[in-house]
C-alpha cells in the first residue's frame, strides 16, 4: 500500500471508523438475523444512549416490513429475531446504566433504556398475534420477564407499583400509569398467558412485594415479632388518621406528618409487604425448578424478622436444590451471617469458609470473614485474606452485590445464549 | 524480639542495613506499646516536646514513657478512594477524568519521600487495589470502575485490617461523599473493629457534590458520625477539603511534626481492651492526636 493509500485508509477510518454509526433498523436486523448477535447490538449502542428513541422507532417502523420479507415461511423465525434484538439490546443498555463510569452517563442509559420498553412491548404484541406459542417464544417471554425484574419497572412488569398492596383501586393513579406505559403494562400477565404455568413467570410473580428484602438485610434492620405487632398496630392507626393511601419513596411529606410518624408509616409499609411476599413466595415453595431461589428469598424474609432458626433451615437448604454457585454462595454468607449474629462464631467462619469455596476470594464474604477474625484477634489471618481478594481476578460480580437485588443471581446469560442457541438452529 | 505495636504483638525482623538505616530505634522486649501522638496548638503542629512532657495513661494507670523519636517515621500512606461520581474530580479516577486523577496521585507521591511507602484502593461496590503499598516514587494507572453502589464501610475495614510493619506509622486517608450503599458491614461493625486497627484514620469529605434525591448533601449522617469516631478514636481527623494534594499536604504535616512513644505497660491487666489517654503536660492548651486504645493479645 503506498502512502497515499494509507492516508485515505486512515482518513476513512477517522470518517466512519471511529464515529458512532447509526446503523438502519434493517441492517441491524439483518445482522442479527445472521447470528452475528454482539456486532448488531454493539453498532446499535454505538450511538450511546441518545441513539435509542429514534433506533426503537426505526425498528417498529421498519420491523414488520422485514419480518414480512421472506414470506409466510419465514416470518414466524424473523418474529423471534426480532424480538430477541430487542430484549437483548435493551438489557445492554441497562448494562449501560449499571457500569458507566459517571453519573451523568450513566443517568442516560437509565432514561433511554426506560424508553426502549415501547420496543419490548411491540416485540411482545408482535409474538402475541400468533395462535400458539413455540418453544423457542416461550423462551422469549421467560427472558423478557427477567429483563423487567433486574429493570426493577413494576408498572412494565405488574401493571402497578407496590403502593396497590395499601391503595388497590386508585383510579387517579392508574390513569397516570395507563398514560405512561400505554400497552407496556403488565407484561408478566402477557407472558404468563403465553407460557401458562412456568415456574420462572411464578416466581416473578412472587417477588412482587420483595423489594425492601435487600436493604433490610444489608443495614440489618431486623423487626423482632412483637416489634412488628407493634408497627402494624401503629402503622394501621396511622393510615387511617391520615387517610394514607402508601407512603411511597418520593412522596414528599404532606403537613401535619412528622418524621417520626413518616418513620412509622414507611417501616409499616416495608415491613407488611415482606409479609405479603412471604405469603407469596410459600405458595410456590414447593416448585422444584425454583425452590432454591424461593428459599434464598424465605431466609432473607425470615432474617427481617428476626426468625434466625427458620432463616438458617431456609439457606442451609440451598445447596443440596441447586448447583447455581451465585444461590450456593448467598446461602453460605446468608448462614454465616446468622452465626456471627447468634455469636456462633466458629459455625460463621465455617459458613463464611465455605462460601469462600464456591467463588473464591469474592469480596463480600473476604470483608464479613476478615472482620469475625479480626474481632477475635486474629488480625493477620483477616489481612491475609484481603491480600488474597485483592489480588484475585474476578471474573463475576459478587454475587451479595447482584443477589440481593432485584433479579438476583440473574439467569438472563443462559437465557439469553439459550435463545440465540435456538436462532442459529 | 517482638515489639507491640499499639496491640499487635508481631515479630520485628531486622533484615538489612537499609532496615536498620531506615527505622527508628525501637526499644527490645516482648510487651513494648507504640503510640504515634501528633501535638497541635492552634491547628499548627508543635515540635520540641521529650519525654517528661507527656502523661500517658493506660486504663487509668501512669505509664513511664520513653520518646524514642523525634525524628519523621517512615510513613505508610493508604488512600482509599470512592471513585464514583460524586466525588470530587480529583480523586474521581473515571475515564474522563483519568489524566487529572493521575496527576493528583503523583502530587501526592511527590509530597512523601523514601523510604515512605503509599498504596492506592477505590472502591464503587468493588473494591480494587491499584498500588500495593510501594516505596515512593510509584507510577499509578487507575481503570475505570463502574458506577454502581458504593461500598464504603467494607473498603474502610479492609484497610483498617491491614497493618503496616513496626517501625512505620500507618496512615489510611479515606476520600468519600459520606455515603454506602451495598456494604456487607454496617457503620456499626466498622467502629466495633477499630480497636483492631494500628493506623490513623483521616476521612476527606466531599460535600461539594453532594448526594442526589433523599439523601442531604452531606453524606448519609449514620455514616458521616461512623467516619468521625474511626478518625477521634484512631487519632486522625476528618477534613473537608476538597484538593487531594491540598488534603494529603495537611494530612501528613500532622504525620511529620508526630511523636513516638513506647512503654510496657505496668499495673493494668493486661487482657482484653486498654484505653490510652495522652496529654502534654506543658502550660498551654494543647489538643493532643493518639489512638485510644488498643485490645492486647
């Protein structure tokens, strides 16, 4: 290649190389289509967050156009290809929110990846116009679900928030909704009509009231049972006096509340919805496809109420219902955490151990281990264990980090190549 | 020989000249306590003080002290930095802002000298070591960490928990917003654990950009107190600038213009938790930086 060669080689990489480059709906679809799944959704993000409205509105313009391309025969696999671009492309873009390495970057992917619900919404009315539903669409609604649980949408997912378990038949609220969401409410019914009876749509619909699970096992803000008696007696009374209709979390506080009885009214309202989850999840407790992951959420349940014997039974169990080393891992911490609270120290260095076994050196159990060895002297031993975390590589994220939260121990990876697995065939 | 350094009973082994060049003369014998004392009088650090001006108690009972330097301790200088967004750019460690925050670090490896040593972790909900304690000067290369919750009581621990060798003073800088989202301790489990802890703690606290949504824009205030008792009772401070260098250059002028001083411990039982309470009996009011206490093994 001569120099002048280089030069337009260079200038044409500077041109088009190193711009974002709004690939067309069809050409993404195309790609897709292919089976190169990464190249598609990566040129669709490479507009970075601003570029998702106006991709969703090619796709669901241009999209039943080319499903419509190869004819009656091939419209049923171009459905799913195209279903399945959305889903993946939207969960990129939460990824996007979840790792950005700045507040505003990541904001942006939170807003816009919000907005692509349209497109999954389409994609699901798209698959739902057919009589009966495949394998390959089952699997597709199963990982559209997941999508919405670690988006942590409720409205998207359920169809209302949680402040219908306080204030059912507001209709001043769902009309709000209705008018935000449009047809993307309640996707979990949508998927459940297609796929009746999937234990993962059961579960989903179980977490419903899980949402304060993790932050009250975090900061161990445990009720004792006469505690709670006593906030569901005050919290009642206070519902009524005011006329309370949900505290939710941005409401601001109306006149006349003072922090102490808004205190009140949001412990007695995080507190009651993990009793209505725990109500909820052991109605499913006894599907075998997710009891482990029931279990991980009974014990943490029981743990917010101070029911250590019963939470302990519920993470001891975990192991021998599955091999996930994410729920193995969280069942050993959830256990030694236990120990350590009930001044068992030896059996919590041991819990702790053996989570230490199913992903080595993972932050959270090093720190809870390193700290029960250092409150009993032993303070070399817990440096030597932060020493070896961190200079560990890992490869996963620690799963207290993604477990506890909304769509914990996600399955979305194997859905995901499972789906892509059945596109290629 | 073993020498207690502030409660950890730990072999000092002697190795080299340099070794022996480098550190400062420390008295033989299996129960020897060290305690780093920094002296101020109107915010400025005093020097000249020996021996006899010093009252030292160790639960309640005089200790006679031995001032076995005056001279600068090498230092151990752990900066433990929460690189999210709401912390200053400075020590924000992002992509963006990777050459500023580069810069900032070699400011402040250029304000210590051999044989000190500086060591760099930042943490989001990860936690990373960049630098291993390393002798100055050190190159740091800082990745991006993502942005997703803050692990701060955990990455406060974790550097509690590491000692530094006898011989050095250990100084943890904590750069935060004041706030922890997603740490497996709580605020409370990190000021159980600082009788554990041989460092002095310094917290730099961001108020400028402040947390978003319900959080005040002073850090999370359980937190915010939990950071205050680590720095009193480790004998550091909590600062509110908002300049790494600038924070470091007041951070180690208390470090420099620091006394050491060792004693056995006479007439207190020697289990469990010993507070230590150190004044300076000089005329004038002094406000007078150690550790207070240490659990004996």
């Amino acid at each position: 290649m001569t120099d002048r060669h280089a030069w337009i080689a260079i200038g044409l990489i500077v041109a088009f190389g190193l711009q974002p480059r709004s690939s067309s709906a069809i050409q993404l679809l195309d790609l897709y289509d292919e089976g190169r799944f990464e190249v598609a959704v990566d040129r669709a993000l490479a507009g970075g967050p601003e570029g998702l409205p106006t991709l969703a509105r090619d796709v669901m313009k241009d999209g039943p156009g080319w499903i419509a391309q190869g004819g009656e025969v091939r419209a049923a696999r171009r459905r799913l290809v195209a279903a399945t671009f959305t889903i993946d492309l939207t969960h990129r873009a939460f990824d996007g929110f979840r790792t950005a390495s700045s507040y505003q970057l990541s904001q942006a992917w939170l807003r816009e990846s919000s907005s692509l619900r349209s497109l999954v919404e389409w994609a699901c009315i798209l698959l739902r116009t057919t009589p009966t539903s495949s394998p390959l669409e089952q699997k597709w609604f199963v990982a559209s679900v997941q999508l919405i649980k670690e988006m942590q949408d409720e409205p998207f997912l359920y169809g209302d928030d949680r402040r219908s378990l306080w204030s059912p038949a507001d209709p001043r609220r769902l009309q709000q909704l209705q008018a935000d969401y449009g047809q993307a409410l309640n996707h979990l019914a949508h998927a459940s009509s297609r796929v009746p009876g999937d234990s993962r749509l059961r579960l989903a619909a179980a977490e419903r009231y899980t949402f304060h699970e993790s932050w009250v096992v975090q900061n161990k803000r445990e009720l004792t049972p006469s505690e709670y008696e006593k906030l569901e007696i005050q919290g009642e009374s206070l519902r009524r006096q005011m006329n309370w209709t949900g505290l939710g979390l941005s409401d601001p506080f109306p006149n006349g509340l003072s922090v102490q009885q808004a205190t009140i009214l949001s412990d007695a309202e995080m507190f009651g919805e993990l009793a209505q989850a725990r109500r909820d999840l052991s109605a499913v407790a006894g599907d075998a496809a997710i009891r482990a992951r029931v279990s991980l959420h009974l014990g943490c349940i029981a743990l917010c109420f101070s029911e250590h014997d019963v939470a302990r039974r519920y993470f001891q169990n975990i192991a021998a219902w599955t091999s996930d080393p994410c729920l193995v891992y969280l069942g050993h911490f959830m256990e030694g955490r236990i120990d350590e609270e009930d001044g068992q120290r030896n059996d919590g260095e041991t819990a702790y151990r053996a989570a230490l076994q199913t992903i080595p050196s993972t932050q959270s159990a090093t720190t809870a281990l390193a700290a029960l060895l250092a409150r009993d002297g032993r303070v070399a031993d817990a440096a030597a264990l932060i020493d070896q975390s961190l200079g560990a590589e890992h490869d996963r994220l620690d799963p207290w980090i993604v477990g506890l939260g909304r769509g914990g121990c996600s399955e979305w990876p194997s859905l995901l190549a499972s789906l892509r697995a059945g596109l290629r065939e | 020989m073993v020498i207690a350094a502030a409660g950890f009973p730990v072999l000092l082994n002697v190795t080299s000249a340099e070794d022996l060049q480098q550190r400062p003369v420390f008295r033989a014998g299996t129960d020897v306590i060290v305690v780093h004392v920094t002296v101020l009088q109107k915010g400025t650090p005093q020097p000249g003080l020996i021996a006899r001006d010093f009252e030292l108690l160790d639960n309640g009972v005089h200790q006679e002290v031995e001032l076995i330097s005056q001279q600068r301790v090498p230092l151990d200088v752990s900066l433990v930095v929460d690189a999210g967004w709401r912390v200053t750019d400075e020590v924000r460690g992002t992509t963006i802002d990777e050459k500023r925050f580069t810069e900032s670090i070699r400011d402040v490896a250029n304000l210590l000298r051999p044989p000190d040593r500086l060591g760099l972790v930042r943490f989001r909900s990860d936690i990373r070591e960049d630098l291993p304690l390393s002798t100055v000067p050190v190159e740091v290369h800082a990745e991006p960490i993502p942005a997703y919750w803050s692990a701060l009581d955990d990455a406060v621990v974790q550097a509690m928990l590491r000692p530094s060798p006898p011989g050095r003073r250990h100084i943890i800088v904590v750069f935060t917003d004041g706030l922890d989202v997603g740490s497996v301790l709580t605020p409370l489990d990190v000021t159980s654990l600082v009788a554990r802890c041989d460092a002095a703690v310094y917290v730099v606290l961001d108020r400028h950009r402040g947390a978003r949504g319900m959080l005040s824009s002073s850090g999370n205030p359980v937190v915010v107190q939990m950071l205050r008792d680590v720095a009193r009772e480790t004998g550091g401070e909590v600062l509110s600038e908002s300049d790494v260098p600038a924070a470091l250059k007041k951070v180690l002028s208390s470090a420099e213009h620091g006394y050491v001083l060792t004693y056995v411990p006479q007439g207190a039982t020697k289990a469990g938790w010993h507070e230590i309470k150190v004044t300076v009996t000089r005329p004038g009011s002094f406000d007078v930086r150690a550790r207070r206490g240490y659990v004996w093994k």
